[in-house]
C-alpha cells in the first residue's frame, strides 16, 4: 500500500519497498475545479489549467546542474526523461510524468527536486484533485503519494525532493507554495530544500 505523504515528511525508498529501486516515475495529475455559474453566467470560468512538473538536478554542493521541463524532456545525462507537456489535465490518471532512472543518475547528484507550476498563472484556487506520486516503474505499483490540493493564491509549489542518503534513495514531502510560470522562475528557491 502507497503511503500518503505529509509536509515535511521523509521516507527512505528502500525500506519502503523492501528493495533497491532502479526507475521511478513522478506522476502529476489534476482537475480544473468546476465552478458554479453566478449571475447572469457570468462566472463560469475556463475548462483547462496548464500545470507543468519539472526536475531540478543539484549536486552535493548545492549547485543546479541541470533541468528537465517540457522545453527540455531529457536530461543531458539521459537519467531523467519527461513524458511531455499536457495543456489541459483532462483525462484520469497521471497528466504529466517524470521517469528517473536512479542506476544511471551520476553520482555527481545528490538530489532531484520535483516542481509543479501553472505556464497559464491560474491560482490553486483553480485546480482539485492535485497530486503527485511516486511509481516503481519496474512494477507499475505506486509506492507514495503527495496531494497538492491546498488551496491558495500560489501559482507553483516545490513538491519532493529525490535525494541520495548514505548510497540509497529517499523521498522528502516539500509542499512549499510560491509563484512562478515555470522551473526557470523558482531555480533560485530550490537550494534551500537540498
């Protein structure tokens, strides 16, 4: 069974699932809320909210080495891939999704840093159903989840940090709401979540 995240928490991936995992995946989803119609129908409101996830790759030294996002959906390295930009989140399931290979990740990086921002500037106020997971890819079976519907006036929110921790991997939830269209706008908070 996944375990549901909190702020703050930390979780040691191979404890977790009782093995060394190889590949992992960090699935986004979420809905647009449905808005009531007011006066007049004045306010109905869109149908689609632009999220983005994007990675942010630091080394031990707190360094940004590299970013993956939907105007790059690789890493230079070719440990972390992003499965592409979806413009909408319709659908059920994972809108967007971030595959790291944990083997070939150099050992150079020490964390991984998963953010979602709205490209659109819609609000939080403006989305339900907002989540990120993480999947064992080998597997196919979520192992944690994290949700993001905190309401708020927040465009973006750094949600997890990947991390090395005496040669394994472990999971820490961020949960920190900011502004930002994209992962260029909050490379410079990221740092203090290393």
């Amino acid at each position: 069974m996944a375990i549901s995240l909190s702020k703050g928490q930390r979780v040691s991936l191979e404890k977790e699932t009782g093995r060394k995992l190889e590949k992992v995946i960090m699935g986004l989803g979420w809905d647009v809320r449905t808005k009531k119609k007011g006066l007049l129908g004045l306010l109905g409101g869109g149908n689609s909210i632009d999220l983005d996830a994007s990675a942010a790759l630091f080394d031990s030294g707190g360094n940004l080495v590299d970013q993956v996002w939907f105007q790059q959906l690789n890493s230079r390295d070719g440990s972390v891939r992003h499965s592409g930009d979806n413009l909408t989140g319709a659908g059920e399931g994972d809108d967007e999704q971030i595959q790291v290979d944990l083997s070939k990740v150099p050992s150079a990086i020490q964390s991984v840093i998963f953010v979602v921002s709205s490209y659109s500037r819609d609000t939080f106020d403006s989305i339900d159903n907002a989540y990120c997971r993480l999947v064992d890819a080998s597997t196919g079976s979520e192992v944690l989840r994290y949700s993001l519907t905190g309401q708020g006036a927040h465009t973006a929110q750094i949600m997890l940090s990947l991390y090395r921790k005496d040669s394994a991997w472990s999971v820490r939830a961020i949960g920190e709401k900011t502004q930002g269209r994209t992962i260029k706008d909050l490379a410079s908070q990221l740092q203090s979540f290393i």
